[in-house]
C-alpha cells in the first residue's frame, strides 16, 4: 500500500527504560522535617526513545521522586503500541490517541506522566527533522534564560555547607540562589535566609521554597518577616492545591509568590492562574509533556504572569526561551549523568546550544542505571 503523501514519516520502534537515578546523600526538604516524607535518595527516570522510518529519533524524558517510577513506566508500556504506525509529525493527535488508550485512570496525574515521555520524544524528533534546537522551532524570545541553583539549598545540609554551595553556584557562572525553608521552627528559617542574603549581597536573586509545608497563619507570618529580605519569590508557601490562599499572600505582600511545580494538568494550571498568582512553575514531565505546557505556557502569558518551570532543566531552557517574558530556570546538576551533553552557564544565564532538538543523547551511565526496558517494532 502507498504511503499517502501527507504523511510525511511513520513511527516504526519505540523503547522505554526505566532509570533508577542515585543520589550521592540522602535529601530533606520540609516534607521531610514536618514527618511526611522520607530522605529522598534517588530520581526514577522514565526514558522513550521514538525511531521512524526515514531513520530518524527522539528522545523524551518524565520522572518521579521517591514512589510512582514503576507505575509510570507500566502505563507507558501498556499505550506505547497506539504509536506504531503513526506520522511523528501529528504530535497533537498522538497526544489525544494516548490519553484515550488510558482514559479510565484520567487526564492528570501519573497517567498524563506516562504520556509526557512520548509527547517529549515527538517535539525532539519534530525539531531535529527541522534541522533546529526545540527552542527555535518553537519561536525562541532569546538564547539564553537567568538560571538560579536549588541543589545545593535542602534543609539537611548545615549552613556553613548552604553558604559554600551558594558560592561555588555562583562563581560557575549560575545568576541566582533557591534555599529551602518550612524547618519546624520558624526562626531556624529566618537565620539561615538571612544569613545567605549577607553572604551572596543584597543585589543578588535570592529565592526561597517552603515545599506546601505552611497553614495560612504561618504563611503570613513567615512571608511578612521574609518582605525586608528582598527575595525574588516565595515558593509553595501553601498546599499546592490552596489557589485561593496563595493569592491572597500574593495580593497581600511586596514579595512575589510562586506555585504550580505539583501540579498535573492544564485544567489545574488554570484555576491556579484564575485565582491570581505572581509566578507559575508548570513541569512539561508532570502536565504532559511539552504539548500540554505550551497550553500552560499561554494560559500565563495573557496573564503577563512570569514564568518559572521546575526541575529537568534540559527541556525548559528550551520552553522559557520560547516565553515572552523573562523568565527563571531552576539549575539541577542531578541529571548529568544521564546525558553525554552539558548545557552551557555563564554570566547568570543557562544558553541554548546550536545542537538540534532538545540537544541531548543518553550516556553509557543512563544504560547502566537502567532496571528495566520495553521495546516494540512495527
């Protein structure tokens, strides 16, 4: 049978693996200190790798911290089929094709994370068929996007050891510094905030993350004693799902409040983005993939809302190039290993490579952390 000619390639082979990322220590943030989480000690990364016929690939990438790796990866292996066959191109349809294979568990959570490895892989493929980095064919703003350091900011490490990393972060070239905050006892958290913010000088972003682990009054409290600091952004003072509480801080303060990293759909995104809201933090594995974010992407853009995607830095670079408005990218050296590339940081800012696609291949490393694959051929 002749291939019609609007077709302009057919996806012949997917393989999935499922990657257990080691973590040198053990982290804890304030989910953590308050008793609802354990240490987290490593990352499950969920890889597809799309081939087509004209012999080209695309790589995409979800993940999950400390449970739920297993889970994406066994939905993503029960829908992979559905794209046997399929022109690469027709990314939209591809997504709706996916979500239908596994409606009955949703359109947000676990199941639109399984979805978002494939919808990845499929704009990687598209930009290197088009010759360009994902953040060109997207329609990039810039080259290069202020970047700021998380790692080196979780409440386990002392502060002597925060201070340090804060400053190695910034002479490698990294434009700001993110710290955890939530500790059970308040005045823990304004001694260490304070005590980066004379150590990095008042000109420098500096930023901080309560991971939802404050009720309203605390938040208050809290972002009240923080207001002379001169922080960038508060992060996820709140539960992540309590829109209306984090608009009030953020109606009700001189510091911009930031939230959206937990988030899992569109849908959510825009009741967030309803409620009013200074800074939204969309992840691409976590909505979808890059699909989806786009949506989130422009649901906040005629907000003129700013925009800083969380974690997996390898694709946002690209996405907050595409933004309008200035954005921030959280800087994680967590993934490295997975890749035999590194992004390019100096003077403050992450660049975009001249590599197509998303500008990355996946390392021996990557292979060897793998702890269980699926492949299907046409």
């Amino acid at each position: 049978m002749s291939t019609p000619s609007s077709v302009l390639d057919r996806i012949t082979g997917v393989t999935l693996s499922s990657v257990t990322l080691p973590l040198p220590t053990g982290i804890s943030d304030a989910k953590v200190l308050t008793g609802r989480q354990k240490p987290m000690t490593e990352v499950a990364v969920l890889f597809a790798e799309i081939t087509t016929e004209a012999g080209l690939e695309g790589i995409g990438i979800s993940y999950s911290k400390r449970a739920g790796g297993p889970g994406q990866f066994a939905h993503a292996r029960e829908i992979a089929p559905v794209l046997i066959g399929e022109d690469p191109s027709d990314i939209g349809k591809i997504w709706d094709k996916l979500m239908w294979a596994g409606a009955s568990v949703g359109r947000s959570g676990l199941s639109v994370q399984a979805i978002a490895a494939f919808d990845v892989a499929l704009w990687d493929l598209k930009a290197k068929r088009a010759g360009l980095p994902l953040a060109k064919l997207l329609g990039a703003h810039r080259d290069s996007v202020r970047c700021y350091n998380t790692s080196g900011g979780f409440l386990h490490a002392p502060i002597e050891e925060v201070l340090d990393r804060a400053t190695a972060s910034l002479e490698s070239g990294i434009g700001g510094i993110k710290i955890k905050v939530g500790h059970p006892d308040n005045a823990v958290d304004l001694a260490r905030v304070t005590a980066v913010r004379e150590k990095i000088g008042d000109r420098t972003p500096l930023m901080v993350d309560a991971n939802q682990q404050w009720d309203r009054p605390t938040a208050r409290r809290m972002c009240r004693a923080f207001d002379p600091l001169s922080l960038v952004w508060i992060e996820e003072p709140l539960d992540a799902y309590d829109f209306a509480g984090h608009a009030q801080l953020a109606q009700t303060f001189d510091t911009s409040i930031a939230t959206g990293e937990m988030l899992t759909s569109v849908a959510e995104h825009s009741e967030l983005i309803r409620a009013g809201i200074d800074i939204v933090q969309p992840d691409a594995p976590r909505v979808g993939g890059i699909s989806r974010f786009l949506d989130v992407m422009s649901l906040a853009g005629r907000e003129h809302l700013q925009l800083a995607p969380h974690f997996v830095m390898e694709v946002h670079v690209h996405l907050a190039a595409a933004y309008p408005i200035e954005p921030w990218v959280e800087h994680f050296e967590w993934f490295d290993p997975l890749f035999n590339e590194r992004l390019e940081i100096r003077d403050g800012r992450m660049h975009l490579s001249s590599r197509p696609g998303l500008g990355v291949t996946l390392s021996d490393q990557a292979r060897a952390w793998t702890v269980d694959e699926f492949r299907i051929r046409a």
